[in-house]
C-alpha cells in the first residue's frame, strides 16, 4: 500500500508545471512580506520590480500563480500591475484575484491597471468575483479619458477569464461627445495572437475588446452598456477566430446628437491591406435596445473572407430601425488593397429586426461567393437585401424563412437586389436565381417566442435543409442548436438558432471567459 501510494504521490508530483509555485500580493506589504498568504502578502511594488522575475524560489516563473488580495486603490492615470516575465505553454504564469479582490481607481491609464504587452502565456483570472473599475470617469464625472482594464498587445497565448470590468467611462447623456471611445477598453489586445477571453462581464466601457491578431477567441461574455463590443481590425493577414455563446446587448447610452459614437455588436474590417479570413461567429444574442446611433448588431466590412455565421439570435425592438447583420464590401468589386470578401456566409440564424422604416435583416453588399441557408428573417423595411455587385455560392440563397412584410408592415420591400425591391417571393427568385425553397409568410405564421424559438405549428418547422455534411472544421458546431441541442443526422432540419422544442437562455451564460488567439 505505501509503495502505490508513493507512485501516486510522485505521478502528481510530475504533474505539477515546472517552477509551479503561489505568491501572494496586495496593495502593501503585509507583515513579513514573505508572500505565502494573504497575511503575509508582498506589495505591488515588489510585483512590478525587475528582480521580482526569475527561477529562484521566491521569484515569478513559469508555472508561478500570483495571488491578488484585497482592495487596490490607484490614483487618477495610474499603471498598476506590470506583468514583467514570460510563462510557457505547458506552465503559465496566472494572476488569480482572491475571492473580493477589486483594483479600484477614479480612472486606470491607457496603458491599462494590468499592463502585460509583449509577453507569452499570461493568465489573468479573476475567479469569478474579481472585479477592476473606475469610479469617476464618464458623463458629469471629475475625469473623461482614455482607460484600459488590462492593457495586452503582441501578447502570445494569454488569457483573461472569469472577471468583471466595469465603469471605465459611464456615458449617460446624448450631449456627451468627450469621450475618446476607441481607447475606452475593457480588453486591448492588438497584434495579439492565440489571445482568449472567457466569462468576461465587461460593461459602461467604449470599444470593449479592441483586437486584430490571429486565433482570437470570445466566449461565454456578457458586453452591455457599450460602443462596440469587439472592433477587431487587423494591420496584416488575420486567419482563425471564434465569437461564440456571448450576450451582446444595450448601446442606446452612448447615442448622442452628432452620432460621433456609431455602435456595433462586432465589428470585423479589413483596410488598409488587413484582411480578416477563417472565422466562426456562433450561438450568440444580441438583443436589448442597440440605440438610434446604430450601425449593425454585426458588421463585416471589406476584406474580410470564409467568416461563418451562425446559430445567432438577433432581437431589436419596434422602435429602432437597424441593419442586422452586414457584409459591407466595395461597390461593383472596386478596388480593395486585402481583396473583395469572399466565401461568407449565414446559416441558421434568427433574425427581428425591429422597425420597417429603414433597414433589414440581412444586408449582403459586394460579397462574392456568398451563401445564406437556413435563416429566419424579419424586417426591417426589408427581410434580405442583395446589392452592389458580387455573386453567390454553388450553394446560394435557400431554405430561408422570410415576414411577409406587406402583410405584416404595408411595405413592398420584403427583398432587395441590385438595386431593385419586390413584394413577392417569386419576383425575387426570379431576379436573383435562389431561394427556390425558401418561403414568404406572415409573422403569425412563423409563429416564433419572443427569444426566437419556434413554436407549435411553425412554417420554419422541418423547413430548413440538412447541413451535417457541411459541419465540419469552423462549422463543427453547427451540428448543434443554439443552446446545444443535437440536429437530425437524417432528414430535414428546422429554420433559425433553435431546434423545435429547445429551450432558449433567458439571459446572459454563467461564468466569465473569453479568448483572443
């Protein structure tokens, strides 16, 4: 018996990453400073010291956790924690807040209250509870300047998960036009590469998450009270990313009269030569008021190529007019330094979006090679609008479930192309070749709940085509409903995020994570 244990022990042992050792830090010292413990924890400044980084027992290594206690309270414009070593894939360097651990200031600098630019394998997790805020930046406060959270460009392999930003800058008045919102972030991570984000909560911000590298991921967050939720805008070639099971909600305090802050859910551009390529955007909600000063829940603008979209849920309220979701190109194929977009598309997802004044649901303009299956669309003073040039997939436009909007609304604008509107799904086959199994039906006959569930007696109901052989690679999880619920490996499937009988989320996921790679 005290030989197996003894192979056990050592089995864990071995386990354990190289260098793995806990270090406890607060605002100060605490009596011995030794860093064993919270009663015991060294200061920031021995955190943010040269000498505090290395192999030896005491120092921060690979496989070191560096444990946050307590209230940090910084002065206005300060750089708090400065991340000054490297962690390896198998033995990461983590900075864990303790349970109540908050880093508190009346604004953090715009190089962030963490600064961990440059660096490797960097874990900052707040445990669920940990918390960084500003306390006097925003509308009729002391200061409005730029702030970041956690300040992380060209970082390699980080992670931010479990943690709550909150009030960098708290807009509340359309007369507020101070705020400099592109450099207002819960997350700057530029240039950052296999970057990840989870069960992040990251409100009252600008640009939530400002990133532009490859293999970024964002998962499991909840973003509200913000300008965008991501504005990822690559300097280069950006290949592989996945936006996934978020809740993306709530821009209406940042309108403002001169329409200075246009919001987006996300925001993807490639200019200037970037080029944005091989994503999954997927099982996410986007809902609560997006405000007058709206561009798109999701815009993807220029080059931007093979970007997936799916298995979302679009809700706008009546009274807000909106392009839902939008592929923006180059009118007629013009010029564009990182190509046209090519190779997009849209599959199962559920789109109401809002008023029939102006918008649609789904704006496809100088997208080639462009597919849209299985989707279900409300205007708008559209339910899908073509334009612009471009073409369409071997796949093209089909199985989709359109409003009648002249049912519905009094519009002649259920679809758009090329320039052109028509009132009746045939005109529109006819003009654009697709969709020859599509349907146009009033609101009541599609007869979905008020998250975008089908109910009883829905025409979207085994209307949709069969995509398993498709699902596969950034597709994977389109096998799967919104809330995870396995579609038929046989015979036709349902329209829209949700399976018939699935049970939507009422509100944002549990947990925090997210990840940019």
């Amino acid at each position: 018996m005290k030989l197996k244990f003894g192979v056990i022990l050592a089995f864990l042992l071995a386990a354990l990453p190289a260098g793995a050792k806990d270090l406890y830090v607060a605002a100060n010292q605490v009596s011995t400073g030794s860093g064993t413990g919270c009663s015991t924890a060294k200061s920031v400044s021995w955190f943010n010291n040269l000498t505090s980084w290395g192999s030896g027992t005491t120092q921060i290594s690979p496989g070191t956790t560096v444990h946050l206690c307590g209230t940090f309270t910084g002065a206005a414009g300060q750089q708090l924690l400065l991340v000054r070593g490297n962690g390896t894939s198998s033995a990461r360097i983590t900075i864990k807040f303790q349970p109540g651990a908050i880093l508190t200031a009346p604004y953090w600098a715009a190089t962030g209250a963490i600064r961990m630019d440059g660096h490797s394998y960097i874990t900052v997790d707040g445990g669920g509870s940990g918390l960084i805020r500003n306390t006097a930046n925003g509308t009729g406060l002391a200061y409005h300047m730029a702030s970041r959270a956690i300040y992380a460009p060209n970082c390699t392999g980080c992670t931010v998960q479990n943690i709550i930003i909150a009030n960098l800058y708290v807009h509340s008045s359309a007369a507020d036009v101070s705020a400099p919102q592109s450099q207002l972030n819960c997350i700057y991570a530029l240039d950052a590469n296999s970057f990840t984000v989870n069960h992040m909560t990251c409100h009252d911000t600008g640009w939530a998450v400002v990133g532009g590298a490859n293999n970024l991921t964002i998962a499991y967050s909840d973003f509200y009270n913000v300008d965008h939720g991501l504005a990822f805008g690559p300097r280069g070639i950006s290949s592989g990313f996945s936006i996934h099971d978020n809740h993306i909600h709530g821009y209406a305090n940042w309108d403002n009269t001169t329409n200075v802050y246009h919001h987006d859910g996300l925001h993807m551009w490639g200019q200037s030569g970037g080029v944005v390529s091989n994503g999954a955007i997927y099982n996410n909600l986007f809902d609560g008021d997006c405000g007058a000063n709206i561009t798109a829940h999701i815009f993807l603008q220029d080059s931007v190529k093979n970007v997936s979209v799916y298995n979302n849920v679009f809700l706008v309220p009546t009274n807000r007019i909106i392009q839902a979701l939008w592929f923006q190109g180059v009118a007629n194929s013009g010029s564009l330094p990182g190509g046209i977009p090519t190779g997009n598309s849209a599959y199962n997802n559920f789109i109401r979006a809002g008023g029939h004044n102006r918008g649609s649901g789904m704006l496809v303009a100088a997208q080639y090679n462009f597919t849209a299956i299985n989707n279900v669309l409300f205007g708008g003073n559209s339910d899908i609008a073509v334009e612009a040039g471009g073409s369409l997939s071997s796949a093209g436009i089909n199985n989709n479930i359109y409003e009648d909007l002249l049912v519905d609304a009094g519009s002649y604008n259920s679809f758009a192309y090329q320039g052109h509107t028509y009132r009746a799904l045939a005109s529109w086959q006819a003009a654009c070749h697709c969709d020859s199994r599509s349907k146009l039906v009033p609101a009541s006959q599609i007869n979905a709940g008020s998250l975008g569930q089908l109910l009883s007696g829905s025409v979207a109901i085994s209307a949709a085509a069969n995509l398993l052989n498709i699902s596969s690679g950034n597709l994977t999880p389109l096998s799967k409903d919104k809330v995870g619920a396995a579609r038929p490996l046989s015979g036709t499937w349902d329209a829209g995020a949700y399976k018939y009988g699935s049970v939507p989320l009422l509100s944002s996921p549990t947990g925090l994570s997210a990840t940019v790679q």
